[in-house]
C-alpha cells in the first residue's frame, strides 16, 4: 500500500499517513538534503502539518537554537497539554544504564559503563546540561578524539553506544531530533595494534615463568577457547570427566556452551583432581580477583601481562610519560589473554576444522554462519578439540 501523501501551500515539509501507524508522519529533508520521516505523535492532520513544519525548521537549522526550541515547547504545550519532556545527559544516561542492567550481561554491562563514564567526561560541565544541547559536531568531535587516542574497534563500539543512548532518547520523547543519526563510524585501518594470535612457542614460554593456577588458566584457554572472565568463574560443578564434558554460560553473551573435554586438555584436568571440591572454584585465586573487582578482570589481566613481560613477550610498561595521554593507543599491545581465544580458532582452522564447528567450539555467532548450518554434534567438537597440541 503506497503511502498517502498530503502537502500544504508553501512548504516543503509534507504529512503522511502510514496504513501500520495511527499517527500522522512528518516528511522532510534536513539541511544535508537528506529524506527524514518521523512520527508527529497524533491522529490530527492540522497538528501534524505544524509539528511537520517546525521538524523541518530545526533541522534545517532555521532561526536559533533557542527560538526553536521556544516554539516547539509552545507547540508540545498546546497539543498535549504538558510541557517538553527534558532532562540532563548525566541523568538520562544515568538512567539507560539502570534500564539496561536488567537486559544486559553483568560483561556488557562493564563496557556500557565504561563507554558512558568516557563520554561524560568529554563533555565535562556540559554533561550536566539539558541532553537537547548536544549536538551532532559535538559527538563527531568525541568520535575525532576517539580516533586519535584507540583503535578502529574501540572507536566505533563506543560510538554505537553514544547512538544506542541517543535513539533512545529520542524515542522516550526527550529529542526532536537524534543527533548522533548521522554520525558515521570509520573504517577500519591497517594498525598495528591489532590482536593477533599467540603461537605455541610463545605460550611454552609464558607456561615457563607462570605458576601453577596460571598454568591452568592458560591451559584452559588455549584448549576450550574461552574469555578469562568464564575462566575465572570456572567451578568443578562446571566438569564432568565422566561424560566428558564443560558446560560453560559466557558472561558475555549469556551463551550456554557445553565443551568436549580431549586429549590434552583431559590430560590436565585429571591432574588437577587431588584439589577438586565440589561447587569450588577451579582456579581459586582468580575466581577470588574477579569477585573483589565486581566482575572486572582488569587485575587478572594485568597479571597476564606481567607474566608475558617476564617470558619476553613484551616491553616492560614505563611509568615515564610520553605525552600522549593514558587513553592513547600503545605499541606492542598486539596480545592479550584474548589472543589464546585467536590461538584456538587458527589452530583449529589449520588443522582443516569447518568454521560451523569453530564457532561451536569458542562460542562465536554468526548469522551468515546460522544459516548455511543447523546443528553441530558433540561428536564434531570433541574431533576438534583432538587437533589442539599437547603443551
């Protein structure tokens, strides 16, 4: 059903009716010339014509900041009967994160914080200003500093969440106009930070110098792919050597994995079964880390960070500062504990292992992958856990 569209003498800003809303839609283009359509939130023709009209003052920038937003509060008023909705960043991010928090894994949940608590403190005082005073330069100056300072995938994931918070606002009615819409990611570069995969030589010679929980820990995750966080949360009630296998709910994703246990990593944990108590951490000290820093493993990956100094893997970190600033992006910071994750996936692609059952394995989605497979056997996994070599 093609739209019906009303337009009215002397504007450029139409209404239109759309057969899956009751309400009236104002269609405009902005200053770039773009086409925008937004509900106008009623069922009168008249009052969507004016609502439309002053959509397409503000966003063609037409008369100030100020007056704009006079007439649109005086136009709420009428209409509705009540004043604009309005309300600080501070407070109405404050609010999406304690709205997210009952959706949300306790890991994303991490990085939602992080990335708000960087955003407020670009804006400094700011942040304590009506959200309607942010504008569109303002969050491409924050994606321009963010460029300067980290990498590509840092960036745009911090970007997407300063949308996800602007798209809402504008849905729960505290925005005319979403100014973060139009603020594109980059693209990703060819940097040397980039996360790379840890070879076998290299993991020999941190399991050297590493003692013996971090042995396991390492062993772990080399073997079963997972994120230090899953490791540390890692308890007996988790294995089972007699059907052979982990079960594992990734803080993450809130993915329930359940692991073959072969080989090599088999080997291992029938060592560690003098220590075993059920419903007791596998990994004890760590388990005692992560809980302690509320569910960060910013301590537990520092301390892998010192065990690939020691193993000379990497530059020790100096105190001394270069004049870049703390957020800065650093050299030699292309591994991590993450890279056992990329070890696993190359060792098993290398070994000829279909991407269906490498995913299964480490727990990645994909939907291109959904769709070309249904299901992978345990059967399957515990082939490929076979592959991994023996430390």
């Amino acid at each position: 059903m093609v739209d019906t569209i009303l337009r009215y003498h002397g504007l450029m800003a139409t209404v239109i009716k759309k057969p899956t809303s009751k309400f009236w839609f104002a269609a405009f283009r902005d200053a770039n010339g773009r086409q925008r359509r937004i509900s106008t939130g009623t069922t009168d023709r008249e009052r969507a014509k004016q609502i439309a009209k002053h959509y397409e003052m503000t966003t063609q920038k037409r008369g100030s900041p100020q007056k704009v937003r006079e007439a649109f509060s005086n136009l709420f008023k009428e209409f509705f009967g009540e004043e604009v909705p309005s309300i600080t960043v501070r407070k109405f991010v404050d609010r999406w994160l304690k709205d997210r928090k009952q959706e949300t894994a306790p890991g994303t949940m991490a990085v939602y914080d992080n990335s708000v608590r960087r955003f407020l403190s670009f804006l400094g005082p700011d942040a304590d200003r009506e959200l309607a005073d942010v504008t569109r330069t303002r969050i491409t100056d924050y994606r321009n500093e963010m460029v300067d300072n980290l990498s590509t995938g840092t960036v745009n994931r911090e970007l997407k969440i300063v949308k996800m918070i602007f798209r809402k606002a504008r849905l729960d009615g505290f925005l005319f106009e979403d100014p973060a819409e139009a603020v594109s990611i980059i693209k990703r570069r060819n940097e040397e930070n980039s996360r790379r995969p840890l070879t076998i030589q290299e993991i020999q010679a941190i399991l050297a110098v590493a003692d013996a929980e971090w042995q396991s820990i390492i062993k772990f995750g080399l073997y079963t792919g997972q994120r230090l966080a899953d490791l540390a949360l890692l308890t007996w009630n988790h294995v089972d050597l007699k059907r052979g296998e982990i079960q594992v709910v990734t803080r993450k994703t809130g993915k329930r994995l359940l692991l073959p246990i072969a080989g090599a990593l088999r080997d291992h944990i029938e060592s560690l079964r003098a220590t075993e108590i059920p419903g007791a951490p596998v990994h004890p000290r760590a388990f005692e880390s992560f809980k302690s820093h509320k569910g960060r493993t910013t301590q537990l990956s520092n301390h892998f960070i010192e065990l690939m100094i020691q193993a000379g893997l990497r530059q020790p970190r100096s105190r001394k500062s270069a004049g870049k600033g703390r957020g800065c992006r650093r050299h030699g910071m292309d591994i991590s504990f993450h890279s056992l994750r990329h070890s696993a996936v190359s060792i098993l692609k290398d070994a000829g292992v279909p991407d269906s059952v490498v995913m299964e394995l480490v727990g990645h989605d994909s939907r291109a992958m959904t769709a070309r497979y249904t299901s992978v056997g345990i059967e399957s996994l515990a082939k490929a856990q076979g592959a991994m070599p023996k430390l």
